[in-house]
C-alpha cells in the first residue's frame, strides 16, 4: 500500500499538497514504537478503520498521546481521549499502557 501511496504523489502536480498518512504507533517495552495503523484520515474508508483502531486500543487500556512541537524547540505530548481530539494534521499516535501501581 505504501508503493501504491507513493507512486500516486509521485504523479501529483507540483504544488499540490496530499495528506501525509497518521500512524498509529504502539509502545512496547523491548521492541520501542510498532506499527499498529496507517491511513489517510481524509479518506472514509481509512478513516473508519482508525476509528475503530483507536477505540479498540483505548478499550484494552491503552493511553493516547499526540506528540506536540512549538516553534522555540520544545517537545511535549497531548493526551487524546477520543479519534476526534487528534488534530487532523497529526502525523501519529502514540499508544502506551498505564503505569502500574499508583
């Protein structure tokens, strides 16, 4: 599918912006970031199939982050309860399991 993604913006008129993909990354002690979703959220079909990623990795007690740069170099996290408070610009989601204890 990336192939496929890459060739169609190889075609595009210069000038023209595409969407860049939102992907869903997972949190794995020993393994770091993983890849558990990529789609197009302008696309339906993409869409929906995020939707319903995001809402079954909150449902297995996952927490959501979307990673945050402000123009002075500082980097922080914005948590996200729901798919419709990620920013339709996000270029990925983090998920991490809660801290145990507490």
């Amino acid at each position: 599918m990336n192939s496929l993604r890459h060739a169609e913006r190889a075609r595009a008129p210069r000038g023209v912006w595409h969407n860049q993909p939102v992907r869903f990354l997972r949190m794995k002690p020993g393994h770091g970031e993983v890849l558990i979703a990529e789609g197009d959220v302008e696309l339906a079909q993409d869409e929906a199939r995020l939707v319903a990623e995001f809402r079954r990795q909150l449902d297995a007690g996952l927490w959501a982050a979307v990673p945050v740069s402000h123009g002075d170099g500082r980097r922080e996290a914005k948590m996200v309860r729901t798919f419709e408070d990620v920013p339709r610009d996000a270029d990925r989601v983090i998920f991490f399991p809660r801290a145990a204890g507490g």
